[in-house]
C-alpha cells in the first residue's frame, strides 16, 4: 500500500506540473485487500485535486455500495 501511496503521489506530481486534471481507475487486486485499505486508499485520492474523479472497478460493488453513506463525498464511480 505504501508503493501505492507513492504512485499517487508521483501521478499528482505530473498533473501539476502539465498544470492538468487527472483521472483514475483502480482495476484488479480490490478483491484481495481489506475494505479499510481501499477506502483509505480513496482517501488519500480524495485528497489530492488534481484528480477530477476515479473510478473502482470491481466484483466487490455489492459490498461497496453497502457503504454508501461513505461513498457520497467522494469523486467516485463504481462499475462491475
């Protein structure tokens, strides 16, 4: 997760600097990490502006829309 964090940051690093807005889609490996772990993963994505909006693509929506109270502030979309 910490790999990730730097990806991120690198990525927001980029935008930045080509003074553009970025998007996001995390594909593959979701169903194998904690819940905790995305949404602080999505946290630190929430945090950053230079990202318009991200997306989850995942098996797991069913569990993910069960939070939805979570997932209301957040530049996200959900496919399946």
């Amino acid at each position: 997760m910490a790999k990730l964090g730097l990806v991120l940051d690198r990525m927001e690093e980029a935008l930045v600097k080509w003074d553009r807005q970025g998007s996001l889609s995390f594909t593959g490996g979701e169903p194998f990490i904690r819940r905790t772990e995305l949404f602080a993963l999505m946290d630190q994505v929430d945090q950053i502006p230079s990202f318009a909006y991200y997306d989850v693509l995942t098996p797991r929506i069913r569990e993910l829309r069960r939070h939805q109270e979570q997932l209301l502030s957040r530049r996200i979309e959900l496919e399946a």
